[in-house]
C-alpha cells in the first residue's frame, strides 16, 4: 500500500493544531514555535505533492479511497488535479508566514482590562483551518467536501471574534462589541450558504445514489445519470450560492470588510487567502464538473454579478478611511475577476481565474501584512492618521508600494499575467462583459494609488515622527513573498504548466471550446 500523501498533508497541521493547544500556558514562546514547525513541514509536504504531480497524467492522482459511512454511499476519498495541487502549495505557503506575522498578536495585553485568549489557542486554530482548507482541496467525495467546507467555520468564528484587531478608534468595550458582530455575521452568513448547500447534497445523492464526483460525472458522461434538466439547475444553484458567499460575490460580500476589519492582519489574510479561495475554486470542481448545463445556463446571469462585483468593490475601495476595509473591497473586486474568468467558459479565462486564485493569495499577503504591521506602530486603522511614513521607514513604505502595485496589477508583477488572461478569455466571448470590467482596472489604479500617497507621502505627521523600520522577522514574512511576486510576474510558467491541462478537463466536462478568432494569424 502506498504512503496515503494526501491524507498525511491534511492530518499534519491537525495533529500540530491539538499538539500547540496541549502546551501549558506558560509556554507561549514554545507553542508559537511548534505551530511554525508543524506548519513548515507542511509546506515540505505540499511541495512533495507538488513534485509527485504528473500534469500530463491522469486527471486525479495520489487518490485515495475507503469505505466510511457504507450505507449512504459516503466515501473518504481523495485526489487531486492541477488546479488543487496549485491551491494546496499556496495554502501550505502562507500559513508559516501567516504565523510569523502573528507572533506577538495573541500576547496578552500589559494594560486594559480586556482579556485575551491563551496564545496556543491563535495557534492551534490558524493550524485547524490549514487542514480544513487543505482537505477541501484534496476532497473527491462531496460528502466529504461539504463536511470540512463548514468546519473551518467554527476555527474561523473564534478568530475574528477572539482575536481581533487591538487598533480601534473607539476603546476596547466598542471594540469587543463590533468583534463579536463581525464573528457572528460572518457565521450566519456562510452557515446560510452551507445549509442551502446542504439540501442541494442531499438531492444530489437522491438523484445520483452516491457521492462520488468521479463516479457521478463518469455516469454522466455515459448518459446514465438520468437528471432532469429542472433538477439539475436547482442543484446548481444551492452548491453555487454557498460558494458565492465563501468567494464572496456580490450581493452575498457583506461580511467581508466586517471580518478583515476587525481581524488582526495575518487573520484576515488567512480569510481572504486562504478560506475564500474554497469558495471559487468548488465552482470549478463541483459546480462546472456536476452540473454543466446548469453552468452554462446561468453563466449570462453569473458574469453580469461578477461584473457588478468588480466595478462595486473597486468603487468603494476608493472611498474607504480604514486601511483594512480598502483591501477588503479591493479583494472583493479581484474576487469577481475570478468568477468572470471561470465563467467566461474559455481556457484563457480560466487559467487566467486559477493563476488569479494563486497571485491574489500572494499580493494580498504582502499588502495586508504590511499593512498590520503599520497599523501595529500607529495603534490605528484611519488612513487620515498617516502621512510622510516613507520618510521615516522606507523599507517598510516600499514593500507596501510593491503589494499595492501588484495589486492594481502592475506589469512585471504577478497579479497582471492572471488578470490580463482573464480579460482576453471574457473579451474572446463576452466582449462587452471584458470592456466593461476593464474600467476594475482603472479604480484599483485610482484606490491603490491614493493610498499610498495618503499614508507614505506628504509631510510627517508627529504620530508617526517615531515609527520604526521593519524588524528581521517582519522582513523574513514579506520578503520571500515581494520575491514570488516579481518571479510568477515575469515567469508565470510553473503555474499555468500545472493548471492548463485541468483546465481544458473542465473545458470538456462542459463542452466548450475556445471561439476561433476571426482573423487568422499569418504563418
């Protein structure tokens, strides 16, 4: 028998989130530094996947499969194709980072009389949603899927309202209160999704008699699935409501800027990273695979949510005073690239939407960890109360230029290779839908842009007369990430050869085919 290698990458961050939480409370120090072993191994792992990975092979390797509740058909089974090994190697990238990031953020507070929860407690829940995340990747069986889909909502629950921001505007009582609302809202908001969902599983085994996704997709495509086609568009839509809330798309976004906002900065890219990432790439897996002609049929209305999504988010991006909730719009507005380039049906549009998936995880990274550790030195989130920081801390002003850069998708930089394939892929079939999605481009120019100038330029604010520099290990957390940026910008290569055959799988599932141009190139 074989090493189970999927298994292993999902259950090591596991046993390393029950092996920080056992370590007593007076062993803070020693708790942070297990949790960055267990999470270091990890990516030493998803790396080894990666490398076992044929992209010329079969669609799902490393598969495995047992028996687990036999008489509902459930299965635990794994397998991975491209797009999920991608999506596990950046997963399993940013949680060491993520947790360097976070170091002091779950120390207890010198003065006030708020009380934190234990620092093994932060740990051990950002080690909890790394293997929830990653086994939702790896999940072959929808039963399975759907299982972990909801758990990391109870890890994320406790993070944002148990471990939020300790920069407020309005004291620590306020601060709690709007904690605690975030958390809850954040809950309500994805448990609706994962109930909805939950109904459309229960009439996908109705229908199928298992939950298997390569079981009931080979059965498709034989012709011995046997589902009408009303049945099949109401399924569609209970599985793609629950991921739109995860993705988020607009309208179901609300809860986004509430939980960056009131996340610590390593915490709130765990959200928009990591976790939201499930949420689009189940769109490819499980909504395009199982219901490909319920897809087809809502693409018209999906692309134009999509659509408003960008121009939405990016519109308030620009007019925000919270540093936290800019980034949360903005991502909003780059979450909705990503559903358009899925959408939009084309093999560009997709490999552009996967290679999204990956360089957004990225730039947002390095965007909103410099950004915690500036709100950390100011002790607020208002961008009015910045001003001339690049005098004072260049390093730290120019790794924040760069994040924003790649942000509103700077040339050279990773974000512009996936954003740039989304637009051609969209433009190629929906022309109007690609020219008016462009004008994202321009705001995320417009919102970027006047950040920085707001916070690093201009005279020096006395607040921020004193600012200190980075420090090694705040460098160590950006400067590996600012080097992936810069190196996926001009050499996107090693990504897209993993994702592209994936892709065209699931250009096939859905019988599509890239419109022939109507010029021919010369030869």
């Amino acid at each position: 028998m074989s090493f189970p290698l999927l298994t292993a990458t999902a259950a090591l961050p596991a046993i390393g989130a029950i092996a920080t939480a056992a370590v007593p409370a007076a062993r803070r120090t020693a708790a942070k530094w297990l949790a960055l072993l267990f999470s270091l191994a990890t990516l030493a792992l998803a790396i080894t996947v990666l490398v076992r990975f044929d992209p010329d092979g079969e669609r799902y390797q490393l598969t495995e499969s047992h028996s687990w509740i036999a008489d509902f058909g459930v299965r635990y089974e794994l397998g991975v194709d491209g797009i999920a090994v991608a999506l596990i190697a950046l997963t399993a990238l940013l949680i060491p980072f993520i947790v360097l990031a976070g170091w002091h953020d779950a120390d207890p507070l010198e003065t006030g009389s708020r009380r934190w929860r234990p620092t093994q407690g932060f740990f051990a829940l950002i080690l909890a949603v790394e293997a929830m995340v990653i086994i939702s990747f790896e999940a072959t069986d929808v039963f399975l899927f759907y299982i972990f889909f909801e758990a990391m909502l109870i890890p994320m629950y406790f993070l944002i309202g148990g471990f939020g921001d300790r920069a407020h505007e309005h004291g620590e009582e306020k601060a709690a209160t709007q904690r605690s609302y975030a958390a809850v809202k954040f809950l309500l908001y994805n448990l609706a999704g994962g109930l909805i969902m939950l109904a459309a599983v229960i009439g996908l085994y109705v229908v199928a008699g298992n939950f298997s996704l390569t079981e009931i997709a080979q059965a498709r495509a034989n012709g011995e699935l046997g589902m009408a086609t009303s049945t099949e568009r109401w399924l569609f839509l209970g599985f793609f409501f629950a991921f739109a809330v995860k993705a988020p798309l607009w309208p179901l976004h609300t809860w986004l800027p509430n939980a960056m906002q009131e996340s610590t900065a390593p915490v709130a890219v765990l959200i928009t990273a990591v976790v939201d990432k499930v949420g689009t790439f189940a769109m490819l897996r499980f909504c395009l695979q199982l219901f490909p002609e319920a897809s087809k049929w809502a693409t018209p209305v999906i692309l134009v949510l999509a659509v408003i999504s960008i121009i939405y988010g990016a519109l308030l991006a620009v007019g925000q005073r919270d540093i936290k909730r800019l980034i949360a719009y903005a991502s909003i507005s780059h979450f909705g690239f990503i559903v358009m380039g899925i959408f939009a049906m084309t093999s560009q549009g997709q490999s552009g939407a996967t290679l999204y998936m990956v360089n957004h995880g990225i730039s947002t990274a390095v965007l909103m960890l410099i950004a915690g550790f500036l709100i950390s030195r100011r002790g607020s989130r208002l961008i009015a109360d910045f001003g001339g920081v690049q005098k004072v801390a260049p390093v730290l002003a120019g790794t924040f230029l760069i994040g924003g850069l790649a942000t509103l998708s700077l040339p050279g930089l990773a974000p512009f290779v996936s954003e740039f394939l989304v637009l051609v892929g969209t433009f190629t079939r929906y022309p109007v839908i690609g020219i008016v999605a462009t004008f994202g481009i321009v705001l995320a120019a417009l919102y970027t842009l006047v950040l920085y100038q707001r916070t690093m330029t201009g005279p020096v604010k006395p607040e921020v007369a004193a600012m200190p520099d980075l420090k090694v290990r705040e460098i160590a957390v950006v400067a590996p990430l600012v080097v992936l940026l810069v190196f996926l910008g001009v050499y996107p290569k090693p990504v897209t050869d993993v994702v592209n055959p994936a892709v065209k799988q699931t250009l096939s599932d859905v019988q599509k085919k890239d419109p022939q141009p109507e010029v021919e190139a010369a030869k």
